[in-house]
C-alpha cells in the first residue's frame, strides 16, 4: 500500500460527501453480531464514514419528527451509500478487496437490525462514542449524523475508541417521548441494547412515526434534537458559540 493512500481516501471521502471519516481494527468488533455471522471474514478494517445531518431541520425535530426531517433523512442515506460505492471502487482500484455496507436497509423491523452496526464501527473508529439513547455521539456534531460502513482487506492504519463524555446529562433521557431511554452510562458500549433503553417501547413509539402524513416510520429523532454535544459549535456573526 502507498503510504499517501490513506490521506487520498479521506480526502476522497470527504471530496464525496462524508463530514468524518475513520478507520477500524475489525478485530475491536469480535462477538457483533453481524447478518450473514461470518460478515467479517477476510476484513481486518472497516472504513466509518459521517455524514452532518442538516442543524435547520434537526432542531424543530425536538418536538417529534417533521416531514422534512423524514426526507433529509432519506437523501442522506442515499449520499451514504453513494459515498461508500465510490470508496469501495477506490480500495479496489488500489487492488483491495472492498465490501460497501447499505446505510440504512433494515433486515429485521421486529428486532431492529441490519447487516452491521454502523455505530459500533463509528465507536471502534473512534468517530465518537455510544451515548445513553445508543447512537453514536461525536465531539464535532454530537449524534446529528448518520453513517455507513466499507469493509476491506487493504491494512490501513487504524484509530481506536475515544473517552465517552456523555458523564451526567439527562437530556436525551428526559425528552425521549417513549420514556425508553434509562440515563445509564457506559465507558465504552453497552452489553445489551436492553442495558441502556427500553428497545420495546421505543420500537412502539417510532411504529407510529408513519401515522403522521409524509413521515416515514421507524424514525424519531428526538434525542438526536436534544443532545447538547449537536448544538455546541454554532456560529452567530461569523463568531463560534458553545
């Protein structure tokens, strides 16, 4: 591998959309369960990739999830898998093998999976850390991102785990509508889902998402609205604000 590669990929990845990009040992992730079981075989790295959910349509979704919401939502998993396309035709242009992972195409609506949790590649890339709602909180956009995964053979450098820093905040806990979220802390995941939220009520409150016209179900978005770490580093006259 030339050793500027890596440096082209991010450069790439970012050219192409994606706001962070990291890379994963696949090792970090023994015991995830992935859909087919041996998804990790013969891919020592896992390329994470972000993309920045827009702070204009994230904020109203405080009070429940809006049609804009719904379709920003929709558009960016459609950039995602876009920009891993591209990524994996860039490992294996440079003679890797490369496997892009669908950003958001549910297996299970009863279990709540997929081929892979892009959040536990994020939280082994070091692109953030899992807070108490259980999605990824990063330091740049706290969890207003969504993600998508690239598998590969290619040995690239690889990034760890970063501090959780989530500590005592209640916010996303006492917004959740569906009373789901236990403000339960963890240094680095959870066991189980069930450790950190009630995964039955949730899965009830985001069924009824899709009674609400042009909203999609299965989608909520509220602790994504509240978390401080997505509202820190705004700008008001070209000043930054905490």
């Amino acid at each position: 591998m030339d050793n500027r590669f890596p440096t082209v990929l991010f450069a790439k990845a970012k050219e192409w959309g994606a706001s962070l990009a990291a890379v994963a040992d696949t090792a970090r992730l023994a015991g995830l369960e992935t859909h087919p079981a041996d998804l990790l075989d013969g891919f020592p790295r896992a390329v994470a990739m972000a993309v920045r959910l827009s702070d204009g349509i994230m904020d109203p979704v405080a009070a429940g999830p809006t049609p804009l919401y719904s379709q920003h939502y929709q558009r960016v998993n459609a950039l995602l898998d876009d920009i891993a396309t591209r990524v994996a035709t860039l490992l294996q242009d440079a003679g890797a093998k490369a496997v892009p992972i669908p950003a958001s195409q549910m297996l299970s609506l009863e279990g709540l999976y997929s081929y892979i949790s892009h959040k536990a590649v994020a939280v082994a890339a070091g692109l953030g850390w899992q807070g108490k709602s259980l999605l990824l909180v990063t330091p740049q956009y706290g969890p207003r991102v969504r993600l998508v995964t690239v598998l590969t053979d290619m040995d690239l450098p690889a990034s760890g785990p970063i501090r959780n820093r989530c500590g005592g905040c209640p916010r996303c806990t006492d917004a959740c509508p569906a009373g789901a979220i236990k403000n339960v802390n963890t240094t680095l995941h959870y066991a189980t889902r069930e450790e950190a939220v009630d995964m039955d009520a949730c899965l009830r409150r985001v069924e009824r998402s899709g009674d609400q016209e042009h909203v999609l179900p299965y989608i909520c978005g509220v602790c994504v609205s509240v978390c401080p770490w997505g509202k820190q580093k705004r700008k008001k006259g070209g000043r930054a604000t905490a």
